[in-house]
C-alpha cells in the first residue's frame, strides 16, 4: 500500500521516500529521446485524472495543461484562468503524481509583464516539488524570461506553432506554418529557443512534414499536438481523448473512450434505481444494528 509504513522504532516514513517509488526526471526523458524511443504525454486537471495518468504503466509524462482552464473551470479560454486557481489546481495534480515526469503551465498573465513576475510565478509553482519542468508558449518575445528561468537551473519546455494564449493576435485557433514563410518563423523560433536552453519543445498544431522536418533538425525532443507522427513525443488533453465531455473533439484527437456517455448512463440508471427504490438494497448496502440494541434505543427515546 501506497502512503505511509511504520518501522520497528515506530517512525513513520513515506513510501516514496525511501525510494520504494521514483519519480521520472528530465534524464530520463533525454535517455528515452536519445534512444528515439517515442514518449507518450498527457494532460491532468486535478487528483483523479492524475491518478489516471500516473496508474498508466507506459506513459511517461504528465503535463498540467492551461487548458484545464477550459476542460475542468469552464472558461472559455485559457486567458482567463486566475494564476492562483491555476496554482491550487497544481497542487490537487500533484498529489496524485507519484511515478511520472511532470510538465506545468506559466499561465496567461503570470509571466509575460516582466521577468521579476515570471520568476516569482515560477519559484512559486517549483516549490510545490514534483515538477520537473514549466512551459511558457512564445519564443522571441519570452527570451528574457525564458534566459532567466534557465539560468536560476529551472527547466523549460517551450511551446510554439498555434499559441492558444495568443489566439486573439492569430483569428482564432487555426493551424499554423502552413506557408513557407510562416514555417521559416516556426523553425527558427524553435531553434532560438533552443539556444536560449530550453529542455523541449511542444509542436502544436503545425503541418506534420514541418514537425518531422523540426525534430529531424533540433537537439531537443519535441512535443507534437495535432503536428503529425514525426516528433518526438505526443500529448493530448485527457478530459479529449477520454470523452469527458459533450463537444466533439479537435481533428488531432483520437477517443479512447467515452466517459461522458457512460457517466450520464450510469447516474441515470442510478436515479431510476432511486424512484423505484430498488437502492439501496437493505442487506447489501445497509449497516445493522442487533434487535437488544434498538430496543433499548427506543425505550431510552420514548421513556
């Protein structure tokens, strides 16, 4: 059992600590790349789909999407996310987190006035232990912050292509490099970031031949979301690959499943169950209490 253990001096440790359970790092993702073994990412929003990512026995990584924003919130962006319920929502995700590598979000306006705000978002989020690393979407407009974060020894994955924090600059959520042009400005945006020191590099949404291209020519492994099979590694948001919810996905998403559809029919069953009142059944889901019991109960109530 997962949790605490009891010596013979009566010493409570934790289980984790001792080494029982290890948590991936940055090396071993790096091994895992170097090896060009493929690297499967997904995202959590809170304790439960964490432990669902983390109970996985292939998957590497887990990534504390902004998009939680929308999948877990209900906002209808990733703009609006407050940094402090972004930082509470960590906190629930990584107490679920014992075994994976863990990517986390700078959100929308924690990072981007200056590079004492970005620090101190991101001290914040490092303390909580278990993040292995924190991205920040943009590249050249980032590269003061993103140069300090990796001086002070934080690493960061960086995030390029669509920029759902820049949607409005963009008209929408719409694929990008897809012009010559445009790729160049990907690619050598991906290799400045490169040089500033990023650890990796999320591909979102971009032409899959300009992914492969990318990853063939960079030092770092890439992250590939709606980018096509040739990166390094693939994430998807869970809440979309599960069938959370009860919007048709992205193009880029595959379903595994349809929780939506078998929570719904579940709850119903289980309020039909309630107005025939075939639940609670009385021996199965009931406590009893022995006859001397109530007896005495009841003349201790009416005496």
């Amino acid at each position: 059992m997962l949790g605490r253990m009891t010596g013979r001096l009566g010493v409570r440790f934790s289980s984790h600590a001792v080494g029982l359970v290890r948590q991936k790092t940055l090396s071993d993702i790096t091994k895992s790349y170097k090896a060009r073994e493929p690297i499967a990412v997904v995202t959590a929003h809170d304790f439960i789909t964490a432990r669902i990512a983390d109970s996985s026995t292939d998957l590497d990584v887990v990534l504390i999407g902004d998009s939680l924003a929308m999948v877990s919130k209900g906002y209808s962006s990733t703009l609006e996310i407050p940094f402090d319920e972004y930082y509470y929502t960590c906190k629930s995700v990584l107490r679920g987190v014992h075994e994976k590598y863990v990517i986390a979000d700078l959100p929308f306006g924690s990072f981007e006035a200056s590079v004492s705000q970005c620090v101190e978002s991101a001290v914040k989020l490092m303390k909580l232990g278990k993040i292995g690393s924190l991205k920040i979407e943009g590249g050249f407009e980032h590269a003061a912050q993103i140069k300090r974060l990796v001086e002070i020894g934080i690493p960061i994955t960086g995030h390029i292509g669509l920029k759902p924090q820049q949607f409005n600059a963009t008209g929408g959520y719409k694929v990008q490099g897809k012009k010559a042009h445009d790729a160049a400005n990907i690619f050598n945006e991906a290799k400045f970031l490169q040089e500033l020191g990023c650890s990796m590099l999320v591909l979102e949404c971009i032409p899959h031949r300009l992914a492969e291209y990318m990853t063939a020519n960079l030092n770092i492994p890439t992250i590939g979301i709606g980018s096509g099979p040739g990166t390094s590694a693939q994430v998807l948001v869970q809440a979309d690959m599960l069938g959370m919810l009860d919007f048709k996905p992205a193009k880029f998403v595959k379903q595994y499943a349809n929780f939506y559809s078998t929570a719904t029919t579940a709850v119903n069953s289980y309020a039909l169950d309630v107005k025939a009142k075939s639940f609670p059944e009385l021996e199965t889901h009931t406590y009893q209490m022995k006859n001397e019991e109530f007896d005495e109960f009841k003349s201790l109530v009416e005496s």
